[in-house]
C-alpha cells in the first residue's frame, strides 16, 4: 500500500518513537524523551500533516503535548482497533517499524478525526483520579484480607486506616483542583443537578469523558461501552450486547444508575418499567446508566442544569 505524504504513524515504547513519515517512505527511531520529540516535530513545520499512534498512557504523554503546541493535528487509536486494522490491511507481521507504517495506512485510510488539544488540568486530575481508585482497591483487598485474619489484624487495620486517610486526602486534592478551574466546577455543578450523579461520578467523568457534550448521544454511549450493538445474520436474531468502551466510566455510571433507582426521578421510573416488563435488574440498571450518560450529555452542550 502506497502512503502518500502528509500522513505519519509513530508506533510508541518506553524508550523509543518509531516514525513512519509518507514523505520520506522510510522508518526512523528517535528517542521518547522532550528535546527528542522538539526536534522531530521542528521538521514538520510548515507541512500539512496528520499524526496517529496508539493511545499507550504516560509514554505518549510528550509527543501529544508537543504537537498540540506546534498545531498538528493527530489522533490516538485504541490499539485493539489498531490491531483489527493491520490484519485487514495484511499487517501480518509485528515489529515497531511495521506498526509505524501500518499506523499511517490507517490515517490515510480511515482519516479519523483529530484529538482536542491536552488540557493540563484535566490531565492532572485523571492522574490523581487514576491514583485514587488504585488505593481503593487496595483497601478492598485488605479489607477482604481482615475478615479472615487472626495475628494480623492489627497490621491490616493500621494498614486500612491509613489508606481510608489516604483516599480522603485525595478525595480532597480532586475537589480543590475541581474548584481552581473555572471550566472544570461548572461542569461539575451541571452533573450534580443530575439526580444519583455525586461527586466521585461527577469527577470520574470530568477526569475520564472529555468529549462529553460534543459528541452525539449514540456516539457518547458507545464511548462510555453503554450502547448496545446487534449480532444478526440471516434470520438469525442475536441478543444485543454492550461491549468495549471504558470500564471505569460505565462502573461510575452503573452505580449512579443503582442510586437513582431509589429516587422518584423519571430514570427510577424507567427503571421500574423495565423490571416490571420482565427485564433482568443488570439489563434495567444498564440501561437507567445509559440514560443517565445522554442526560449528561446533553446538559453539558446546552450548559443548562437538569431540570425534572
């Protein structure tokens, strides 16, 4: 497949940026590191490019602050569907060189639409919203652990009250970073008007559903995994399923819709008929979370609380 000039794929390591440049037709290595990445993105100045690479945490951390501020415009790929478009493509083999190019085959062919430019807040607050949830799950663990436990009770309890302190102070470090930013805790204010959306939801998606209020409802559902998709064939008739997404979006979302099922809002209305049409309780609180997703949504875009 030929790749035509505009078009880059950089396959993204620990250590190392592997970069398939249309212009050129070749791959180069360069280092993951700031003044390394500078360089590179000096050369495209002036080019009408477009950037793809897989969506890999912190190690695309620079790279994506670095060509937000030269104007470049560039997407991140979960590498799954990466991964289903090089073997469509005949991608067979995998190294980093051919990841690269096999990554600008798929700008130049599916021309997905650019990412919004990093915001640092944002960032910081997924950080310290990512660094919560691995205490509390700590917590669980060791809270499982005390049940049964005889000689080290008295570890695991000075070990569970700290981490209760722990996530308090977090708790806090995400609510005064929320009310530093002007754009952030007007958000949240929307949310909250949304009956069964608290604050640890209300930050879950501030720090994790940026495109919230931009997309459109069906493409805001399938984001969060709470779209249900079809598996028909024939006169075959599957049943419909949700499926990908972001896990930690739609567990917020869920347990919203398990709060919100005990509130005389119109989503425990809906839930009520659900179950009373012969729903299972997870398919009725699936979709009492989806509801609650587009109901986000869309006051979001409008920027008008929730009104009954």
């Amino acid at each position: 497949m030929k790749i035509h000039p505009g078009f880059v794929g950089i396959d993204i390591s620990k250590d190392f940026l592997d970069v398939f440049d249309g212009s050129v037709g070749a791959v180069r290595r360069v280092d993951n590191r700031p003044d390394a990445v500078d360089s590179l993105i000096a050369g495209w100045s002036g080019r009408d490019i477009f950037v793809l690479f897989e969506a890999t945490g912190h190690y695309d951390k620079a790279l994506r602050h670095v060509l937000g501020a030269a104007g470049i415009a560039f997407a991140r790929v979960n590498p799954a569907r990466a991964r289903d478009f090089a073997r469509a493509a005949g991608f067979l083999a995998k190294t980093d060189a051919i990841d690269a190019r096999m990554l600008a085959a798929m700008a130049q062919c599916l021309r997905p639409g650019a990412d919004s430019a990093a915001d640092p807040a944002r960032e910081q607050l997924a950080e310290l919203h990512k660094r919560r949830d691995q205490l509390v799950a700590f917590r669980k663990q060791e809270r499982t652990r005390f049940k049964g436990a005889v000689d080290l009770a008295g570890s695991l309890a000075r070990h569970i009250a700290w981490l209760d302190q722990e996530v308090r102070d977090f708790d806090r470090r995400i609510a005064t970073l929320i009310a530093e930013q002007q754009a952030l805790q007007n958000a949240q204010r929307l949310m909250r008007s949304v009956p069964g959306i608290g604050p640890v939801c209300s930050a879950t998606l501030l720090a994790l559903m940026p495109e919230l209020g931009s997309r459109s409802p069906k493409a805001i559902a399938a984001l969060a995994g709470l779209a249900p998709f079809n598996t028909d064939s024939g006169r075959f008739r599957g049943v419909r399923r949700i499926h990908g997404g972001r896990r930690r979006v739609r567990e917020a979302l869920y347990m919203a819709a398990v709060s919100v099922t005990r509130t005389r809002s119109r989503f425990a209305e809906t839930y009520r008929a659900l179950r009373d049409a012969g729903k299972p309780a997870k398919v009725a609180l699936v979709a009492v979370a989806r509801k609650l997703l587009i109901t986000l949504n869309a006051i979001i875009r409008q920027q008008q609380p929730f009104h009954a």
